[in-house]
C-alpha cells in the first residue's frame, strides 16, 4: 500500500472503532511507527478510581464552589434547552440570564483558584479578601447583566 494512513485506517475500522487508540512511537531507525493499543474497561474503572481518591483529599469549602459552579453551569444550559424548545423571543433575556451564570461560574472558578491552600500565587491573601472581590466582581457583573436587560 502506497499511502500508510489509508491502510490504517481500513485495518482499523476492521478491528472496530471503540476501545482502540493510535500511539505513535519512534524507532531506533528513527522511523515513526503507528501502534494500536486496546484500552479496556479495568483501565477506565482505575482512571475514576484514582480522580474519585483525589477528590476526595479536597477540603469541603472548596468541594462547596464546585457545587455552585457545576450548579451555575447546569442552570446556563437548562436555559439554553429552554430557549431551543420554546424560542427566543426577547433575545437580550436569554442572553442575560446565560452570561449571568457563565460569568458568575467564571468568577467562583476564580475564587477556587484563590481559596486553595495549595496554590503557591495567592498564599499571602486572605480568604476573605478573596470572597469580598468575588462578591463585589458578582456586583459589578449583575449591574451590567440587568443593563444590557433592558
């Protein structure tokens, strides 16, 4: 076969599609050599294993701003199924209410990264200087989202 991918290619839609994966290695020659490796189940079940443990050494008070991201995030797309199934009519509501939770799931994001004991950047602020600039950038950014409302 002249063209290599294309030999791959029909070799692996042969073996199937689901649990392959391509890695590319170089050879002593210097040669790129494409390699199938076959991922199975066990291999998936020990990757949510080990980020469940990890998770699980998280303290609770950053454990609460993931809560109120993925609510945040959550919320912005039950407005986005909302606004397919039944309209858009005023267009600037819907686009108000999911950048209100984009943005609002932004900036707990950024409190996450400020609270966190483990992050060397910001170890000389204070928590709560970190939860006031949160509360005033909500401030700041509902002030405009009610604005833009009209």
């Amino acid at each position: 076969d002249i063209n290599p991918c294309a030999s791959l290619w029909r070799r692996r839609r042969r073996e199937g599609a689901a649990g392959v994966h391509l890695r590319s290695l170089v050879s002593d020659s210097g040669k790129q050599e494409l390699i199938m490796a076959k991922s199975n189940a066990s291999d998936a079940q020990a990757l949510v294993r080990s980020l469940r443990s990890a998770y699980a050494a998280t303290p609770t008070n950053l454990k609460i701003i993931d809560l109120y991201v993925v609510f945040a995030i959550a919320t912005a797309i039950i407005q986005v199924v909302y606004m397919g199934i039944v309209g858009s009519f005023p267009f600037n509501s819907f686009l108000s209410g999911v950048l209100s939770c984009v943005g609002t799931a932004v900036l707990a994001v950024c409190l996450r990264i400020q609270v966190n004991k483990e992050n060397k950047e910001f170890k000389d602020l204070p928590p709560e200087r970190a939860f006031a600039d949160f509360v005033l950038c909500n401030l700041v950014l509902h002030l405009v989202i009610m604005n833009f409302l009209g």
